[in-house]
C-alpha cells in the first residue's frame, strides 16, 4: 500500500466529511507532509461547496452555482485522495480500524478525522410540502425553485443569522416575510440585548415583519390537518422554544459521556489490505457543479444525506402542504412557504457504538483530539475542550492544529483561534470578532447605530474581548488585529508562523469573487465568512494560495514537525 511507512505510522487516513472542514483537514495533511493513502469520505454527492452563499447570493439568484466551489479538479487531483461522495459513514470501528459506510463497504483506516458537521434541526411531526430548512446545496435549490414562482407568503421560523438572511433575501425577492423569534429580540446570546436591539430594526427597516417573544404551536396543511409544536397543547412534551437559532440544548439521544470499552495491553493488529478496489476519481463523474470548467467527482450513488450521518430524527412525509402557521399566543399566519432555522445539531448518530464521547458533538481536547489518539474531530461536529462553536475558524484553523496532532500521535498543539463571523442582512453587513462575555459592557467607539454604520467594542473587567461594526470594516479590521494579538497573548501560543494566521478576506481575481463562510452553531459564535482585505489570503509565508485557497509551500514530501510516539488505537 502507498505510503506504508509514511508520517507517524499512518498507512491510511480516512477523513469524514467533504465539506469546508473536511476539505481543509485533506489540504492539511499533505501540506504538513502525509504521503500515504488518503481517503475523504462525504454523504452528499456534491464536492466541497460554500454554504453560507445559500441563504444570500444563491437564494436570489446573485450567485451561480458554480461560485459555491471550493475546489476544482486539478486541486482535487492534485491532493491524491479517494473521493467516496454520495455515501455516507455509517460506523467507526475502533477495534478492527475501519470506518464503515452506508452502501456496506468498509475502509479499514489508522487513523481518521471527524469532520461530519451538523444538520439543520427540523421541526418535529410531519413534513409538509411548502417546508424548508436552510443547510445544504440541496435545501437551497428546493428553496429557490419554491421563491421563484410568484409572490409568496414567507413565514421564518427563528430570527438568528440564518433566519434573518434568508429574509432579507426573500424580501429583495418581492415576497411578503414574516419573521418569528420565540426570544423578546434575536442575536441576543450572540450580540447582546444592546446590539440586538440594532438587528431587529434591520427587519423592520429592510421590509420584513418580526415577531418576538412567541413560539409555534403548530402548522396548518391543505388536508386540514395540523402539525403540532413546542407550546401547542397542554401535557406535551416541550422541546424548548422555537424560532431562537442560539437555543442549543444539548439531547440526550446524542449520546453522553462514556468510557471507552478498548483497553487492551498492546496495539490492535494491523488489519491486511482487505479493501478491493481502491476508489478513486471517476472517469466520467456527473456535473454537479455546472460551470466551474471542471466536473466533480462522485463515487457512489446514496442519497445526499443518509439518517447514519444525521444528527435529527427521520420525520414522516405527511399529505398535503402548509397553508398557514399557528402562534402559541393564538395568532393565524397564513404561509405559502416556510422555512425554519432554529439551530444545528452535530452528525453523530453513526459514532453511536464508536466507545467515543458524545455530547452536542464529539468531545475533544483543547488540541480536537479524542480519547482515541487517532481519532480527531474538526469543525461544526467536534466539541474541543469544552464548547462547540460552527464559526470559520473552526472549520478552516482546527484542521492544521488537528492534522499536527493526529501525525504527532499526541496532542502537541492547542487551538486558539479568534472567533469570527460576519453577516449580510437588508444591505448591511454585520461583523463580529471575539469573546463576548454575558457581563460585558458594549461602548460605540466609531459612527452611530441610529444612522446605519457603527464600530461598537465589548469590554470586560476592563479589557477588550469583542468588536461588533456594521458598515465599516476597516475600522473593525484594525481592532479585529488588536483582539486577535492580545487572544494569542493570553493563549500563550501566537500565530501560525511564518505568515501569521489568515486574516479576512475575500478574494477577486481571476477566478472571480469568492468567499469562504462557515455556519451558525449551538455553544458559540456563528461564523458567516471572511472580509475584505489586500493582497492574498495570508501574509507572506506557507499559507493559503489566494487563487484556490491550497496550501503553498511544504509539498507532499515534507515532515511534519512534532512526530511523537504514536499511541495504539486500543491502548
């Protein structure tokens, strides 16, 4: 097998998940010297793509499909992996080193990288037609085929950032959008009471109307029959308030901390070369991504999200479609289409029986390593060293320090990356950096919220923890620089060098504009993407090529530094 005697041991890395964080991880590990097998197993059938365009430029129709890539043919050849897409992991297999998938094949692997993310956290009871979550490429299509079909009523269900996009694009639509947060303001576990104030009156100054403090009883069908929710009727169970995308209670089904049952005395046996068939990019792979001068690969052939990758329950298909939306107060909101956003939950279900520790996503050090050393989690799916936050320092930062670790054999680096997200709403663009602590004070320092453009910094005990500006993202992006070096300060650890860490960006070249966004999440911040700045994505040194995002420097050949004693999955 290629690469038997490659960094730390490891034959065959298999990492789970093709999207931004999984395809960072595979960036990683060839830029930080990993020349062996590499396997990149994703459940949907697209290759890497953008999300957060789906709720703004893709959803009217701004942005073609083909802009959503992250990649292309000739990075993804140029990475040497396995592309299994369209087939999702069913398993992990500690003992016999493998990673089982939904169509039956195994991977035997030595070591692997969680990066399954989360799913849009669906209403309970049946679906009607006419209802929508905002996740993935494919919700996003289905969406815009519903708004492009005339005037429509557009109900929201959570006013967080992805609620508050999706109405401000539904708004420059021409439809009619109501927007319900069950919270007295929305963004508040985010921004603040002082700052949401400043969101709310987006929606009603950018033409949407917005309902506060009042959850969803039920929705009304053609058939006549009603789908309940948290709130209707007296002695049901209530799954907590709806229409707030920060409310995060951790389940109980996601699994709790448990002990890991390998305790062997020595290293498990190598398993032989027993996957047949190797793969790799097909010869002829469908066009999923029209437009990008390349078509991306697919291997497999399951649906785009399987229930052994999903982190919400399987809901029955239900007759009919949604006529109207019930409040809990008793309020009728007639409803051609609805579209709920009221948070993630993290794709863990298939490490169910794994010995890994699951709660509200799988639990990490502060270096994204698991209990199972060769076993790391990245992005909207791992919970390292205590908080889950779906921001873009998670999905593009964790995966250098995670790959590190995972070569190491041990942790030999933590994670200490500035939150960071920014947010287009209404004409607006909102960007936030930092810790915002719930005893903070916020003092404006630049412009006036009341005229639309401001910089406002969060301090506590004193000392500066977060920035939130809207409409001005220079001055945010000095004090952004400020936060991040006293956050290095504090962490004891510093940027990556040489370089330096990349700072916000959006690229304009020759392959046009792109930006690279990750999602809001329960535990933290929700991240919508990077910020303009000059030059490339990095400072100078082995960083991101600003063309496609790759690493430059450090080729497939380099050793990755802090290689340690492995540790055996089973010891």
């Amino acid at each position: 097998m290629t690469g038997r005697g490659s960094a730390g041991g490891l034959a065959t890395v298999t990492v789970v998940g093709a999207s931004l964080a999984g395809l960072h991880a595979a960036r990683e590990l060839r830029a930080q010297g990993y020349d062996g097998r590499l396997v990149v197993v994703g459940a949907e059938p697209h290759a890497p793509y953008d999300r957060p365009p789906l709720s703004k430029g893709f959803l009217t129709g701004a942005s073609p499909e083909a802009s959503l890539a992250l990649t292309d043919g000739e990075e993804m050849a140029a990475l040497d992996a396995e592309w299994r897409l369209g087939v999702a992991a069913s398993a992990l297999d500690p003992r016999d080193r493998a990673v089982l998938l939904s169509d039956g094949r195994r991977v035997p692997t030595d070591g692997v990288v969680i990066a399954t993310g989360a799913t849009a956290r669906p209403l309970p009871g049946p679906r009607y037609a006419g209802v929508h979550t905002l996740r993935t490429l494919d919700d996003a299509r289905a969406l815009r085929g519903e708004l492009t079909n005339g005037t429509r009523r557009v109900v929201i269900i959570g006013g967080g950032f992805i609620g508050a996009e999706t109405a401000s694009s539904c708004v420059a639509l021409g439809h009619h959008v109501t927007v319900v947060e069950a919270a007295p303001l929305p963004l508040v576990p985010q921004l603040g009471p002082d700052m949401a104030a400043f969101c709310a009156d987006l929606h009603r100054r950018g033409g949407a109307r917005l309902l506060t403090g009042t959850s969803v009883a039920r929705l009304r069908s053609t058939t006549g029959g009603t789908s309940p929710h948290p709130g209707a009727d007296a002695g049901r169970t209530p799954l907590g308030p709806l229409g707030a995308d920060a409310v995060r209670t951790p389940l109980g089904s996601l699994g709790a901390d448990t002990t890991l049952p390998y305790s062997g005395a020595g290293p498990a046996p190598l398993l032989p070369d027993a996957d047949p068939a190797p793969l790799r990019i097909s010869a002829d792979p469908a066009p999923l991504l029209p437009g990008t001068g390349s078509t991306p690969p697919r291997t497999g052939a399951g649906p785009a999200l399987l229930p052994a990758n999903s982190g919400a329950p399987d809901r029955p298909e239900a007759p009919g479609r949604v006529t109207a939306v019930e409040l809990a107060d008793g309020r009728l909101l007639p409803a051609d289409v609805v579209v709920v956003g009221i948070g993630a939950l993290p794709n863990t279900a298939w490490l169910a029986n794994s010995g890994l520790p699951l709660r509200d996503g799988v639990l990490c050090d502060e270096g994204c390593v698991t209990p199972l050393p060769q076993v790391v989690a990245v992005g909207d799916v791992a919970r390292v060293n205590g908080a889950r936050a779906e921001h873009w320092t998670s999905a593009t930062e964790q995966p250098r320090v995670a790959v590190r670790n995972l070569l190491a054999g041990h942790t030999v680096e933590s994670v200490t990356a500035l939150p960071y997200f920014w947010s287009d709403q209404y004409g607006s663009r909102i960007q936030f950096a930092g810790h915002r602590h719930p005893d903070a004070t916020v003092r404006v320092v630049e412009g006036d919220p009341g005229e639309g453009a401001f910089l406002a910094v969060y301090e506590h005990e004193g000392r500066p923890t977060a920035a939130l500006a809207v409409d001005l993202p220079r001055p945010f992006l000095r004090v952004w620089r400020e936060l991040r070096a006293r956050h290095a300060a504090v962490a004891g650890g510093g940027d990556r060098s040489p370089g330096g860490r990349a700072e916000p960006y959006e690229v304009r070249g020759a392959l046009g504009s792109r930006t690279a966004q990750a999602r809001a999440g329960p535990g933290g911040l929700v991240s919508r993407g990077r910020e303009p700045r000059a030059g490339g994505r990095t400072q100078e040194g082995g960083g991101l090529d600003p063309r496609r995002g790759r690493r430059s420097g450090g080729g497939r050949g380099a050793r990755a530094a802090g290689r340690g004693t492995r540790q055996e999955w089973d010891s």
